[in-house]
C-alpha cells in the first residue's frame, strides 16, 4: 500500500495495515529510525503498568482474601518434608470424599 506525504498533514497509518500489524485503537506505539527506515511497533508495558487498574483490584481482592484465610487458620503446614505435605494431602482428601459420600 502507498500513501502520499503531504507537508502540512500528519503521516497516516491506513486502518488496512495496523489490522494486519495487531494494532488496537488507543494502543501506544514506539517509532524507531534505522538507516531510512521507520519501523513503528507497540510500547512494552513496563514493571509500573504491568496491570490494568480493573486487574490490579482483582489481584488486591485475591491477596486480602488468602490473608484473611492465614488468620482464619483456614492453612496448611509449614510442612518439614515432602513426605508430611503428602501425608496432609492425603488427610485432606479423606476428608473430602466424606462429605460427598455423606451428601
């Protein structure tokens, strides 16, 4: 595809190509210039804005609610062995499987 490069009007990108590049409508986009060539491809998410907003309330809400399972005593362990962790496991599963017999 071939656009025309006027002076007084911004270079524009045709919808055409940034649907085939995977580009979405507010992304952000980093140029870079190498020999006369422009190569343009989405801006990295930095360790700041790993999370959306929406995402980090989720992750906050999961954090807070395994926190309250520690002090609840709803855990398990501190296991000294693979051999307890498994022993608990098996624990766990008994007990399980009691109360869909039961049910």
């Amino acid at each position: 595809m071939t656009v025309t490069i006027k002076s007084k009007t911004p270079l524009v990108v045709p919808l055409a190509v940034r649907r085939q590049a995977g580009f979405k409508s507010g992304q952000e986009i980093e140029f870079e210039v190498s020999g006369g060539v422009i190569g343009i491809r989405p801006k990295l998410p930095t360790a700041d804005d790993e999370y959306t907003p929406e995402q980090r309330r989720l992750v906050d809400a999961q954090l807070a609610e395994g926190l309250a399972d520690i002090k609840a005593g709803r855990v398990h362990g501190p296991f000294s062995t693979h051999k307890e962790f498994i022993a608990s496991l098996h624990m766990e599963a008994k007990k399980c499987t009691k109360t869909t017999r039961s049910a």
